[in-house]
C-alpha cells in the first residue's frame, strides 16, 4: 500500500513552491527546445489520464531496492510490480514494461495488471501491442471496464479505428450500467461516432 501523504509546514511549503517553480521553468523550455512531448502520451484525451508538463521523480532508492530484490529473486512478482509502478508513476513507462511484463509472467491472471502492461505499452507509442495485452486482460474478464475504456482509446486515437473504439465504448456501458464516468464515455462515444461520419 502506498505511504499516505502528510500536510507540511509552512516552511515547506515555501520551498516546495520555489521548487515546483524551477522545475516548472526548466520543463516549459525543454518542452519549447524539443517540440513538445510526441506519441500517445502526448493525447489530449488517454487511458489514463494523458502526462503533465513536469515528470515525477523516482525515489531511486526504493527503485534500487526493489531491483536487489530481483536480482535475488527473479520469481518476486510483488518487487517486479512495486518497482514497475514506481516507474509508471514516473511516467518513465518504456522502463516500466519489462518489469510489468516479468510480474504478468509469473501471476497471468492478474487482470490490472494486465492492463497496466498494456497502458504502459500505449503510452510507448506500442498500440499494436497494447491492444493486444488488452486482448489478455478481456480473456480474464470480458466485462473489465477500464480495459475497455482503453481499447477504445487506442483504437480511437491510435488507430484512429473508430468503429473498433465505438464497440468497446459500447460493450463497456452495456456490461457496467454504474461505471463512475458514463458521461465521459457518451461524449467519446459521440466524437467517434463524428469522426465515423467524417470519414465515409
């Protein structure tokens, strides 16, 4: 379980701003040198929600650990997790895959995790092998609502295969009739169906 986050001072609050205010600066001009972020990752609309400006550190410390761990036990399914997560966090998801890819190995009916991998793999511009890690995930459970929410994703921005992100889309509302955010999937479901018509 992850640690739970704890108010700071005032005082750390002040340095914490300065900080955030740096590596806000130095993010907005590499994001101005390089062009900007390019791939999946970059998509206004992702499974999950599409990367900040500014990545996240890693405590390499406790990524070391979990590496150890390995090294003296590649079976430790948990270590592979923790450290992909870390990872995954960090949005450093091409780091994350082969670790994800290791703990699915050894526990292939874990279906988040399944998913996990397949995000992470979209989010390296892999979409090919994202869907079908997400075929994995469907095998698990047909009806798993955050792997269909990404399908569609992958399908639609992608792919740019809209009737393939209108089925999933579909077969998601159909299967979960109290998924938290059926109004955001309507309103995909509505700009594919759009784009659809565009096209023919």
């Amino acid at each position: 379980m992850r640690e739970r986050y704890e108010a700071p001072s005032q005082y750390s609050w002040i340095v914490y701003a300065v900080a955030v205010m740096m590596v806000g600066g130095l993010a907005g001009y590499v994001i101005s040198v390089q062009g900007g972020p390019a791939g999946p990752g970059a998509a206004t609309t992702s499974a999950p929600e599409s990367a900040a400006a500014a990545t996240p550190l890693v405590d390499e410390s406790e990524l070391r650990a979990y590496r150890e761990i390995l090294t003296r036990d590649p079976k430790n399914a948990q270590a592979a997790v923790k450290a992909g997560n870390l990872l995954y966090d960090a949005r450093r998801y091409v780091e994350a895959i082969p670790l994800y890819q290791q703990a699915f190995a050894l526990t292939p009916t874990d279906i988040n995790l399944s998913t996990d991998l397949g995000t992470a793999l979209w989010y390296a511009g892999r979409a090919d092998e994202a869907l079908a890690q997400y075929e994995k995930s469907l095998a698990l459970d047909a009806a798993h609502a955050q792997t269909l929410f990404n399908v569609g994703i992958v399908r639609s921005d992608g792919k740019h295969d809209y009737r393939g992100a209108i089925a999933a889309w579909e077969r998601l509302l159909k299967s979960n009739p109290g998924y938290p955010d059926i109004p955001k999937v309507q309103s995909l479901l509505a700009g594919a169906r759009e784009n659809l018509k565009l096209r023919s």
